[in-house]
C-alpha cells in the first residue's frame, strides 16, 4: 500500500510480499529482498539509509 503524503508516495510494508515477522524483541520486523531484520520497518529503514522509498514493494497475492 502506497499512501501519498505532501504528493510524495509513502511505501509501507503491510502487504509486501518480502515483509516478514521476526518474533525478536530487538528486531521484530524483517524484509527477504534486502535480506535483513530491523526494529524498525523495513521500508523505513530502506529510506533512512537511502534516501530514497523503497522500490522492490511487491503485492503479496492472497488466495
């Protein structure tokens, strides 16, 4: 899900194909494209040592 914010798109990871949960009280949320767990969400975490959205979003496809 894209929400636009100040007509910029804001990239959150609910929904992402690549967004796992870790279960870990230090770094409870995960992301398998870049392959690494945060306390922080991984889209966020993507922006704040890019600088840019993270582009790999992809639809998870629920059946």
């Amino acid at each position: 899900m894209n929400i636009k914010k100040n007509n910029k798109k804001i990239v959150t990871c609910n929904g992402c194909l690549y967004f796992f949960v870790t279960y870990k009280k230090e770094r409870p949320w995960g992301c398998k494209k870049f392959g690494f767990i945060s306390k922080f969400l991984p889209a966020r975490e993507v922006f704040s040592t890019t600088g840019i959205e993270c582009a790999y979003r992809t639809e998870k496809i629920s059946n």
